[in-house]
C-alpha cells in the first residue's frame, strides 16, 4: 500500500464566502468563483460551501444557490455543501436541491450534512420556526434523504430520485463519526476549529466503520487552516484577519472579516487569546512559508492518517488568498 504523504492525497477548498469589513455579499460571491475557477486550475479536488445564518461576515447562507452558482462557473472540480445543516430543512427539500444540481452538473455535486443549526437559537427558530426538532433526531433524517434518493418513499424527489449523489456527514464530535461509520458512508472532521477532538472522532469512526454499497473500508477528511504567504512573517500578519474573526465569535458580537493588523496583542486579553487558540491551535492550523506549511501538513498528516484534507484560508486580501491556495498547489505532485 502507498504511504500517504500529503501530495498523494486529495486537497480541497472550503469556502465561507466570506464578506469582508467594508464590503458586500455580491463582492464575495465574485471572489468565490474567482477562487473557484483558480484552485480548480491549481489541481484541487473539490470545492465546499458551508451553510451559516446570522453571521454578518459569512455570505453562503443559501448553500445549494451557491453550490449552482460556483458550478455553472467552473468545468471539473466537484461542487458540494461542507455542509448543509439538515435540521434547518425538510429532507424532502434537500433532496429536491441536490437533485436539481446534479441533474444540472452531473458527476460533480457532493452533499455534505451537519447537525448543528449552523447558527443562534433565536435564529434556529426563524429557520424552523419550532425548536421541537432535536438534533438528535439527525439520524432519522439523513435515513429519509437517503430513501428519497433511493426511490423508496411514497413522496417522490423529482429531480433526486435515483441519482448517485455522494453523502458525506460531518462533524465536530463523535456523534456523526460513529453514525458515518455505522453506515459506511465518508466522513469529515471539523478539525479547523475542533482540534482537540480530532483523533477520538477519527478512532472511533475507524474502530467502527461498516462496509456498505458506497464505501469498502473507511475515507476520512480533515478540515485544516492554511494562511500561505511568500514569507512566514506574511503569513502571520495575513493570519490577524482569522484571529480577529474568532475573537469576535467568542465576545458573541461576530463581524464581517477584518484587515489585518500589526499587533494582535493589542486586541485581545490573555483568556481571550487561549480560548481562540484552543479554537485555531497549531495541530489544524499552519501559517507560514511553503516551507512551514510543507512541514505541517506532513506532520498532521502523519498523526491522522486523512484520506483527505480539506483547507479554509481566510484571508482578507482576495489576491493574496489566491495566492496562498497556489503556494500550497505548488506542494501537490
């Protein structure tokens, strides 16, 4: 068997759509497909959009519009939901979603599934408008979208039913590593603000996986942060944009995506500085030089054995972005 070495993988893109301080959603939209038509010239295997609501900074909201948008502007790398938070929907309606975009862009959609709400409570509840789902309840509806998909139910996904659309779930707990595994279906760990869980979760949907039609033996993907630059020092001011975005989350007051700054310090109290670093810690993410970054994808990859990894760069300069994705291009075989 080949060993694994992080340019014999797969490496992806997880995109936020990120709205930056001074700007507006339609520049980011721009700035995804920019990105998209770019990382899909650099090699990388897919391209995700993650579902978020209430978050000023944060543009891709309505996931499978923009799924379809980045699609219709690119010709070969796959297009997908990184992920859809399922209990803010009806199965029914995803599957109509994703059926329509595979339909449209066939071979090219994957249909990544979250279980949180992706979002606050007062929020959950405009989407929902009851709370009376729990997520605990997730199982039940990943098994409904799959029957939906399957034919199998007395209500007809049209378009959806009988086409191949790859599910993945995701996860940033055990729970969704033990259901993937149960159902030996791919999973992927939010290990880019969830380090501290990463390897439990990898074990535990190894230790159980389960063959099934989709999967022989087990496939693992990992969420990384990458900040590349030409230089380390670069990289580090780059990497102020990130930092001030988690501290914004944990003070509760999320804002749209800040330039960055020459002294992060100034900013933040020494608690708040640890408990964003234990969000964005050295395991999951690397800034740096490709050199740095060479570095530290070798050695998480060694420590997690990923069958793929899949990179959020957030980064407030879109040229600089895109040249981040490039610099770690330049490391791929």
């Amino acid at each position: 068997m080949q060993t694994k070495t992080f340019n014999n993988i797969p490496l992806s893109v997880l995109d936020l759509a990120h709205v930056l301080e001074h700007s507006t959603p339609e520049h980011s939209f721009k700035h995804s497909v920019d990105l998209a038509q770019n990382v899909e010239k650099f090699g990388f295997n897919r391209y995700w959009l993650a579902e978020h609501h209430n978050m000023p900074g944060i543009a891709s909201s309505a996931t499978s519009v923009l799924i379809g948008h980045i699609a219709g502007a690119t010709n070969d790398i796959r297009v997908g939901s990184g992920g859809v938070m399922l209990p803010n929907h009806a199965s029914l309606v995803i599957a109509e979603q994703f059926g329509t975009l595979e339909t449209l862009y066939p071979g090219r959609i994957d249909l990544g599934l979250g279980r949180a709400p992706g979002t606050d409570q007062a929020t959950a509840y405009a989407l929902r408008r009851t709370l009376n789902q729990r997520v605990e309840d997730f199982p039940m509806q990943v098994e409904e979208l799959e029957n939906y998909f399957a034919g199998t139910t007395a209500v007809r996904s049209v378009p959806g039913e009988g086409l191949n659309i790859p599910i993945w779930l995701l996860g940033s707990s055990g729970f969704s590593a033990q259901l993937s595994a149960q159902k030996g279906l791919p999973f992927s760990f939010a290990s880019h603000f969830a380090p501290d869980n990463t390897i439990a979760a990898l074990n535990l949907y190894r230790d159980n996986f389960q063959p099934s039609e989709v999967l022989d033996e087990p496939y693992a993907m990992i969420g990384v942060n990458i900040i590349a630059a030409d230089t380390d020092e670069q990289a580090k001011y780059l990497a102020t944009s990130q930092q001030q975005q988690f501290l914004s989350i944990r003070r509760g007051q999320p804002t749209k995506l800040q330039p960055p700054i020459d002294d992060i310090d100034a900013v933040w109290t020494e608690t708040e500085k640890a408990a964003v670093q234990q969000s964005i810690n050295s395991f999951s993410t690397i800034v740096g030089s490709q050199e740095t970054v060479k570095q530290g994808l070798e050695r998480l990859l060694t420590e997690t054995e990923a069958d793929e990894m899949i990179i959020a760069s957030q980064i407030y300069d879109h040229q600089a972005r895109v040249r981040s994705y490039e610099i770690v291009s330049e490391l791929m075989e």
